[in-house]
C-alpha cells in the first residue's frame, strides 16, 4: 500500500489558506482518479483508491498541523506501511510559487507538521514540497501561510493541482521522473518553436524600386508627392 499524506489544517476557516495547499493537492486526486468518499479514522480524513495498480491511501489529519504526525503514524502503523511508500504534500516557502521539489527523507526545516511527523516516525519518508513563495520576512510567515491565496495566485495554483493530479499514477508507480514532468507540462507547458502563419506570412516592407525608362521626377514632382 501506498500512503499519501496532505497536510493542512482543519475547518472552513483554513479551507483556502496557503498552509492547506497540501489538502487541496489530495481533494484533487481523489476527485479526478475516483476515490472513495471521505471518512474519518485514524485523527483526519481518509479514502482510498486505485493508480497504477497500487492501492493507495490519502490521508489528511485533522489534529491541527502542529500535531500531523499523531495520524500519520496511527495510519503507518495500522496498516505497516514502510516509510519509503509514504509521501507527505506540504507547503514550502523557500519555493517560488508554483514550483515543486520531490524529495526522499531529510529535515524538516522548521515546518511544523514535519517537525511532528518527524517525531513520531523519523525523516525517512517522501515529501512533495509545494512552493507558495515567501512573505520576505520571518516575522510575517505566520501570516502569510494562514492567509487565503489571492486572486493572482489562482492561475498557478490550478496549473499545479492538475499537474499533481496527472502526475499522481507516475508518484504511486515510483517514477519520480516522469511525475515531475507530468507537474512540469502544466506548470511549464513548452513554446512552440514555429512562428506563427500571420507572422510567417507579413510581407517584408520595402521601397519601390524606380522605373529605369522613366525620366527622372522633377522638383515640383517631388513637392507635390510629399502632399499626397
């Protein structure tokens, strides 16, 4: 079994905040790849569902995010799931918005519900680390992370969810790679390289060459095709 985690916090109030952007990542998934409906069990929500022909559980706590781990850990232990077949979705402020970093163990770096994770299994699960940018300051990181995404973020934000969505069978299947890509080709869509038909086809604006057998315009001439 494959168990994907999404962090955020619970209620109507935190619904849309950028501290949730690991709760929207799974409603994305379970909706697109037909899921189960969500229940309550192990302290959060849970459904379950089939990619790539690996049984997959998503998991949102409902603890708070501080207390993250006390679900994960219930879910891991109730179902032995290995820490290699976990993978957390959380935020990340050290990322530019939109940007994504998959990444196997390692710290927590000051993000709360890892910290809790982290101490109740230790460092050695997958993580996706989902960019909401940073306030710039760290007195103001409380803020900005329990504050709703603007308007201008939305774009970015759709683009990324569908890319985690597309990418969900290549994550569950193990292929690191190829989910990536999957986020990359909606987050990043490559240009054309073609010119476009109008463009290709605009006619260069050049001069009319002059008539060799026609006598030379005269300065009055002249004059008067500057009035024309």
């Amino acid at each position: 079994m494959k168990l994907f985690v999404g962090l955020g916090n619970p209620g109507a109030k935190y619904t849309h905040n950028r501290h949730n952007i690991g709760f929207m990542a799974l409603d994305r998934i379970a909706e697109d790849h037909q899921f189960t409906p969500w229940r309550s069990k192990f302290q959060g929500q849970i459904c379950d569902g089939t990619l790539a022909g690996h049984k997959v559980l998503l998991l949102k706590p409902t603890t708070f995010m501080n207390l993250s781990g006390q679900s994960v850990g219930e879910a891991v232990r109730f179902h032995k799931v290995a820490l290699d077949q976990v993978t957390v979705f959380h935020d990340e402020l050290d990322l530019a918005p939109g940007k994504l970093r998959l990444k196997q163990g390692g710290g927590h770096a000051g993000h709360n519900g890892l910290r809790s994770i982290h101490a109740h299994l230790g460092a050695d699960y997958g993580r996706v680390r989902l960019g909401i940018g940073h306030p710039g300051h760290k007195d103001a990181v409380a803020g900005f992370v329990l504050r709703d995404f603007a308007k201008a973020d939305q774009n970015w934000l759709a683009a990324l969810l569908t890319g985690l969505s597309n990418g969900a069978v290549h994550l569950a299947a193990g292929d690191g790679a190829k989910f990536m890509n999957a986020v990359a080709l909606q987050t990043a869509p490559p240009r054309s390289s073609k010119t476009t038909k109008s463009a290709a086809q605009k006619p260069v604006q050049t001069a009319a060459a002059p008539d060799k057998g026609a006598p030379a315009p005269s300065p009055l001439q002249r004059l008067l095709e500057k009035f024309k």
